[in-house]
C-alpha cells in the first residue's frame, strides 16, 4: 500500500508499515488481504482505519436498535 493524495475510498492503516492509503469499497478486502499476505507474511496487519470501524458498528448497532431498552 502506498500512501494516497485522492481522498475518495476506505482509508486504510498498516502501523506496522506506517502506511495510509484509501481504497475503494468495491477493492477494499482484496486489499487488504493482499497487502497482509505480501507485506506480513498472512498476518492481519493492515486494516480499515479503526476509528472508522468504531463508528460504522456504533451506527449499526444504533440502527439495528440493540441498545433500545424493551418497554
């Protein structure tokens, strides 16, 4: 992975590489994978920015209702 000036796309972190790129979501998984298996030998390195996973399960879980307490 290499870093990216075009700001469309996943943005992706490898700390172990101190990388970030983005990548489109239609490319994201194969990516990343691509990177691990070249770069880290399999290990799951690179990953979505972890910031943005954090709010992507927040609104999943916000949209499935899992914290709405039955009346």
């Amino acid at each position: 992975m290499t870093d990216s000036e075009d700001d469309t796309g996943v943005p992706v972190h490898c700390d172990a590489c101190e990388t970030r790129t983005r990548v489109p979501l239609s490319d994201l998984a194969d990516a990343i994978e691509r990177h691990n298996e070249d770069v880290h030998d399999g290990e799951p390195v690179a990953e979505v920015d972890p910031v943005l996973k954090e709010q992507l399960a927040d609104l999943v879980v916000e949209d499935l209702g899992l914290l709405e307490e039955d009346a």
